[in-house]
C-alpha cells in the first residue's frame, strides 16, 4: 500500500477573482485520521471536491491513493467515501431505502449488502427506525445515517466534511470511537474537516490548519501546540503583586504572564526549569495554593495562528 | 454500465412514486392518464378509435406531460435537495448517470402509453363487441408505440438539458412547459394565420399524401433532433459545472 493516502503539490484553484485554494502542499500518511481544520469559507470544501476529481485545480497537482485526480477522478470516487458539506440523503426515502440505493451504486452483491446494512443501522442506534423518510428525522439522525453511507462500501479512504455537526454528544463520541476503529483495525485513512477542535485533538493524529486558502501549519496536535501554543504554567494563590509580575515578565523562558482573578497563567518558551519563577512568587510574599504544568490547547493554537494571520 | 443505469431507474421511481407520502398522487395521475385514454375516449369514439390517427396524437401528448413533471426533477430538483454532490462523488459514471435520469422518464411515459394503447383495444371490445377480437390497423399501433417513445425522448433529453443548469425544479418545470407550449402553440396559430385558401390547399394536400411516408420522415426527424438533444446534454453535463453553477 502506498505510504502517502494523498499529496498535493501546490494546488490552486480561484472562482473568478477568489483564491480559493493557494499553492497548498500537504501529505497525508496512510491509515491515520488527518484533520484539515479551519474557518468558514478557508478552503475546505473546495479541497475535498478538488481531491476527489470534482473539480479541476486552476494549476498545481494532487495524486489521492497514489492516482492524479485530474486524470483518475473515477478511480478515486471508487475507492473513497465521502460525506460532504451536505448529508444528500434522498429525504422522501426510507433510511433503508437510501442504504440500499448506495449498497447498488457501490455494487456490493445483496446478500452481503443486506448484513451490511443491518449491521451500520444496528451499530448507529437506526436499526428499528429504518423504514422512516429520512426526511422525518433529526438533524443528527441524519448526520448518522450518511455516515453509515460513507462506510457502506468499506473505502480505503474516506472523507468527511464536518461529520458531528448536529450529532449528540454520546452519538459523536460513538462516531469517534467508531473512526479510530476503522483505522486501527482495517487501516482506513480518514480525511476529517472540523471546526471542533477537541474531537481534532482526540482523534487525529495530524492536523493541518487552513485559512484564506492557504495552509499554515502542518503537523501532530502536539507539534502544533509546541510550536505556536508552547509550555505554560498556570498558579494558583493570592498577593499577587504587580513587581512580582514584573520581574516574571521580564525572565528569558517567559514569553508573557496573564492574571486572571485568583491565578495568573504564565506562557513559556518551550520545556523550561519552572522552580525559579515560583520562587520569584515566593520571595515576593504570594501565598501560592496551587501550581500547574500543561499546553496550551489545539483550541488555543488554532485561535492564535488565525489571529497572527489576519 | 446497464447495472447503474437500472439502480438509478429504480431511484427515481422509489423516490417519486413508492413513498407513501407520494403513493396517493402517483396512482391519480396514472389513473387520470389511463383512464382518459385508454378508457374515456376509446368510448367516445366508438370502433373507429382503432383506425383513426387520433390516438397517436393522445397518447404523444399525454405521455410526454408525463415525462415532462418527471424529468424536470432531474438534476434541479437534487440540485435543490443537495443530494447532487453526493451522487456525483460517488463511482457512477457521467453516462450512466445522464442515461439513468432519461432512461427512468421515458420508460415511465412510454410505459405508460403502451398501457393505454392496449386498455383502449380491450375497450373498444368490450363496448362494441363485433365477432372476434379487433386490434388497431397497423399504422396507428406501431405509430403510436414509435412516436410517443420518440416524443418521450424528445422532452426527456430536452428536460435533462434544461434542469442541468436551471436553478430549481420548478424553474425547470416551467422553462420546460414554455417550450412545450411554443412548439404546439406555433403550428396551430400560425395555421390560423394562413389565408383560408392556402388552409384548403394544405388540407387537401395531407389527405392525399401516403400517411405511413410522412410517419416514417417525421419518425426519423424526431430521432435525429432526440440524438443531437442527447449528445447536446452529454456534453453539457460537465460534474464541475453542476456543482457551480
């Protein structure tokens, strides 16, 4: 199997005067979960309608499972599943009904189609509701069901735009688990757009973040958080006073000291020896209840590149 | 190919016809179709419904009303419903795609013709029972099973042309109609708009031409403009612009 699920190389593509994707350059390893996360309107959609041989990119390249998407859009549309930006369920039908539809287009023979079938609606909660119009249903059902239409056919690659938007919480943490599964166990790479960056940072192993069309960052959660969010430690105490803040601010490891109500947060440049900024606290008479280590979250990260970028 | 062509023939009729929110106005408007005329007018004109060219007119009128409400849902209509991006990342091909969505229109208004064509037989003889069984000259069958298939796939490719860019299905629809319209409309008033001499002239005219020779020229006109209609739809239907526009 190839190692690289997709590269891009450069890809471009503008409507009219907007640039709606600008020279972007990304691989996504095989069998993991990549996020591709970023703002409304970023450059999201139109890259997964790109990579799927939707639409033509204005220059550059990109090859999804190893095959050009100019040239092999229905070779890749034959491997891949997708949920787009929309459910495209036909709401007049059943849930079965819209399975099937998808289990013939994917031409899966019927017995095998049947037991899958089953086997999603039974595994998503639908299994006793399936001979309801889709259209009678909640947004989230909704969601579920062309998810399991995502998954009917067993693609090596799949796409999903947005895929708890509208999900419960336990129905989206069901998914989650569900899409770490398929990759562990049958090494599906999943191609996930979100703007929840808390089931980015649970789920994916790579994060690609997009604004404007273009990327600016590339890498694990934890790499991303290094390199932009960085180390902070956060103390919890009373007295603190502004010297004492003062000479915080003005440390080399510091990158800048925030105080909120009863604690102050102090950012950091990479992993440093903390001790002497509590004793810098200490020395100047805070009396410190508690004091604790972490990262600055994906959410963090996230907020930061974009507003650096604006 | 033939496999996804009879998957989305099957997805059309599920959706339009088979839910139970649709089932009730489906089955009217077959009854309606059928019972005018396979029943109603075969009635009215007595045995000579099965030698009149009257019927060939019905059933290509009655048969392409059908296909027009159902091919205008074609590509707006999963336009509007968002339902056609996910059809189109999907592994069905462009042809089958375009040859499903006609296929399903046609089949339905063609099928929909043959039925009346042989109810208005079993009509006329049961009603107006002379010996054995009579069925209609040959002309006016084959003439009519030929040109409501052709006039099926007249509106069908011209529906698929036209709901491939119109915004809605209703746009679609009512595009379609204005077409429709024009091109009954033009004949019959301009005909009102010839001297009465020149009518006569005309008239006189078509009753002395061999029927079956004007049948076989229009059949073949009509199949070449369905081609060019269908080939013209092929190359409009491009994914990327269906999904822009």
């Amino acid at each position: 199997m190839n190692s690289i699920a997709i590269h891009t190389e450069q890809l471009s593509r503008s409507f009219g005067r907007v640039q709606a994707l600008n020279g972007v350059t990304l691989d996504v390893p095989s069998g993991i979960i990549f996020g591709f996360l970023g703002p409304n309107g970023a450059g999201k959609t139109t890259t997964i309608r790109l990579l799927l041989g939707l639409l033509a990119p204005t220059s550059g390249s990109a090859t999804v499972l190893g095959m050009d998407t100019q040239t092999h859009g229905a070779e890749i549309r034959q491997r891949c599943g997708a949920l787009l930006e929309h459910t495209g369920l036909y709401e007049r039908m059943t849930a079965e009904d819209n399975l099937e539809l998808y289990g013939r287009i994917w031409q899966i023979p019927p017995a095998e189609r049947q037991a899958r079938i089953r086997s999603l609606l039974e595994s998503t909660g639908l299994w006793e509701r399936r001979k309801e119009p889709a259209g009678q249903w909640s947004r989230g059902m909704k969601q579920k069901l062309a998810v399991a239409r995502a998954l009917l056919h067993q693609p090596q690659l799949l796409f999903l735009d947005e895929p708890t938007s509208g999900m419960d919480a336990m129905a989206a943490a069901a998914l989650r688990d569900e899409l770490v599964t398929l990759v562990r166990q049958h090494g599906v790479t999943v191609f996930l757009t979100t703007h929840n960056m808390a089931e980015a940072e649970k789920v994916c192993q790579q994060v690609a973040v997009i604004r404007q069309g273009q990327v600016l960052m590339v890498g694990s959660p934890d790499e991303l958080r290094l390199r932009k969010g960085g180390q902070r430690l956060e103390i919890v105490g009373r007295g603190f006073s502004e010297q004492a803040l003062a000479l915080l601010r003005q440390r080399p490891e510091v990158a800048g000291v925030n105080q909120v109500d009863q604690h102050i947060v102090i950012e950091l440049h990479g992993e440093v020896d903390t001790a002497p900024l509590v004793q810098i606290l200490v020395a100047h008479g805070v009396q410190i209840d508690e004091v604790r280590r972490g990262k600055a979250s994906l959410e963090e990260v996230f907020l930061t590149l974009m507003e650096e970028e604006k | 190919m033939i496999a996804d062509i009879i998957t989305l023939v099957w997805k059309e009729w599920k959706e339009i016809f088979l839910q139970k929110s649709n089932l009730r106005g489906g089955i009217l408007s077959l009854a309606i179709f059928i019972g005018i005329s396979g029943i109603f007018l075969p009635l009215q004109a007595g045995r000579e419904w099965l030698s009149s060219p009257l019927g060939l007119f019905i059933w290509l009128w009655f048969s392409v009303f059908m296909v027009l409400s159902m091919v205008t849902d074609a590509f707006a209509g999963e336009r509007e419903r968002h339902t056609l991006e996910t059809l189109l990342a999907s592994r069905l091909s462009d042809q089958a795609i375009l040859l499903g969505k006609i296929a399903a229109s046609v089949i339905y208004g063609w099928g929909m013709s043959i039925a009346s064509i042989l109810l208005g037989a079993v009509t006329v003889n049961i009603a107006f029972r002379e010996g054995g069984f009579a069925f209609y000259q040959t002309q006016v069958w084959l003439g009519g099973v030929v040109f409501s298939l052709l006039g099926c796939l007249l509106m069908s490719t011209l529906g698929v042309l036209v709901s491939l860019k119109a915004p809605t299905a209703r746009a679609a629809y009512q595009k379609l109609s204005s077409i429709l319209l024009v091109l009954f409309l033009v004949p019959t008033l301009g005909m009102n708009l010839v001297p009465e001499e020149t009518q006569i002239k005309i008239m006189t005219y078509l009753a002395t031409v061999n029927l079956a020779q004007v049948m076989g020229v229009a059949a073949i006109v009509l199949l070449v403009v369905d081609v060019g209609l269908f080939f013209a739809a092929r190359s409009r239907f491009q994914r990327e612009k269906l999904l822009l526009d």
